[in-house]
C-alpha cells in the first residue's frame, strides 16, 4: 500500500487527452450547426409550371447584373400579378428577389431565386 494514491473522483482531464477529444468535439459541433443551418430558409410555394420563366427571367436578371433586364422582369411580374396569374405569396417571393437585385445585392438575388427554382422540385 504505502505511498499509492488512488483517485476516488473521475480521472483528470490531461493536456494529452484534451488534445485527442477536443478535434472530435468540434467535428461534432461543426456538423450539428450546418445541419441546422441547411434546414432553416424558407421554402417557395409550389407553383404553376408556367409561372417558372419569372425567376427564370428574375435569375438571367441578377445573374447578368443587368438593370435593363431586371426592369423587363419586373413590369412582367407586375402585369401578371395584375392579371391574377401570380399568387400573393410567390409574388412576394419574386418582390424580395427584386428588391435585393435593385439594392445592387446581385448575389444574393440570383440566390434566392436559385433557391426558388430548386424549391420547384420537392
């Protein structure tokens, strides 16, 4: 017996066992917060297969940068939604896309209507 110490409480976290678990907890913690992340946007309402050469026309807007085509998009999603054709919560689907387009934020715009697209196909 003599001058063994016994550890009656858990073991001690060394600076060699923190140096193997902590990678792992945050491996763990990367995927857990992507995994949240990935599912939180909104999704688009279904819609009409005809209704898809707005965003399409609303993308070719924001993807090319172009102010001229995103006012062509605009007044065609205007006279549709005026015409009935266009429900109200796609409309605003599309007025977020173009506001986003109009406030220079090209990126974002052509992404959200990427996510409108890829939506479609649930």
């Amino acid at each position: 017996m003599g001058n063994e110490r016994r550890c009656i409480g858990p073991p001690r976290l060394t600076a060699r066992r923190c140096g193997r678990i902590l990678p792992l907890v945050l491996t763990v913690l990367v995927m857990v917060m992507a995994t949240t992340v990935a599912g939180c946007r909104p999704r688009a309402p279904k819609i009409e297969f005809a209704n898809r050469r707005y965003s399409a026309a609303l993308r070719t807007a924001a993807n090319t940068k172009s102010p001229e085509r995103l006012a062509k998009a605009k007044d065609l999603v205007t006279r549709a939604h005026a015409a009935g054709a266009i429900g109200p919560e796609e409309h605003a689907w599309y007025e977020e896309i173009i506001a986003l387009a109009e406030a220079g934020r090209w990126a974002d715009a052509e992404r959200r209507a990427i996510d409108f697209r890829r939506d479609q196909r649930r």
